[in-house]
C-alpha cells in the first residue's frame, strides 16, 4: 500500500470522528438534564480517543492491534431513528446514540474489507469493536431504564 493511500484512509477515519465528536457536542446542547450532558460528554471524550489513536498511528506507525468481540443486543436495529430535537427524552438520547455509534460500526467494517490481509483492516476492525462497544453501551441503558420500565 502507498503511503498516499494509507494516509487516505487515516484522514477519512479521523474525519469520520470529527463528525462524531460535534454530533455528541450539538447532542450537549439539545438536553438540559446535567446527567445527560456528562454522558454525552463522555462519548464526545471517546470520540476524541479515537482520533488520537489515528494520529498516534500516522506517526509512530502501527502497534500491537487487538481486536475484541463485542456482544450485541441488536436493539438498534429494530427501533426507528430519531432526529435531534431540543429538551431531548433520555430514550430519544439514548436511540441517536445508538444508531450513531451502530452506522460508525458499519463504516469501519466495510473499510475494513477495503484492505483485505493489511494492517488497515485490522486497526478499521479494531474502530468497529469499539463502535460496538460504545453501542452496546446504549442498547444496555435502553434494555434496563426503557424496556424494563414498559
């Protein structure tokens, strides 16, 4: 692989966080609920992770890369998604972030499949699992604040 096309795919990911931290940053601003505003600031910090672990990638070349298997609930799948909206509920939260986190899952696994036998693929499979962890993050508060409350 050049090192152009390597620092493509590098760019594209650390683009793809950037979105994702102003996502949970706009998200900050839609709920007045404290609690709710230091959860999303956590995932915005997240988010921020990932992009230094890019960076780090881009400079110092690749480390030792694990990839976990993450379980899934697979809520996200069958709710319908939510816009944003000021004075958000905590499931309406709880669904964008969800949907989110699961859309930069699929993201990360096809560009994985992209660089088939690479360390691209393994370092996009590693973003994924931690996509899906973040998800099942989520999808767990949804399954024990939101379903078990219906």
């Amino acid at each position: 692989m050049t090192k152009e096309k390597f620092n493509e795919a590098i760019d594209f990911a650390i683009d793809g966080e950037k979105e994702a931290v102003e996502f949970y940053q706009e998200l900050q601003q839609k709920t007045k609920f404290q609690a709710r505003k230091e959860m999303l600031k956590d995932l915005e910090n997240m988010e921020k992770g990932h992009i230094v672990i890019l960076e780090n990638i881009r400079s110092k070349g690749f480390q030792e890369i694990t990839v976990k298997q993450v379980t899934n609930l697979n809520i996200s799948e069958y709710i319908v998604d939510v816009k944003p909206y000021d004075n958000m509920t905590y499931q309406d939260i709880l669904i964008i972030a969800m949907k989110k986190e699961e859309q930069a899952q699929k993201l990360y696994t096809n560009l994985a499949g992209n660089f088939p036998d690479t360390e691209l693929e393994t370092l996009f499979l590693k973003l994924a699992s931690e996509e899906a962890g973040h998800k099942l993050q989520f999808e767990t508060l949804y399954d024990e604040h939101i379903l078990k409350e219906n």
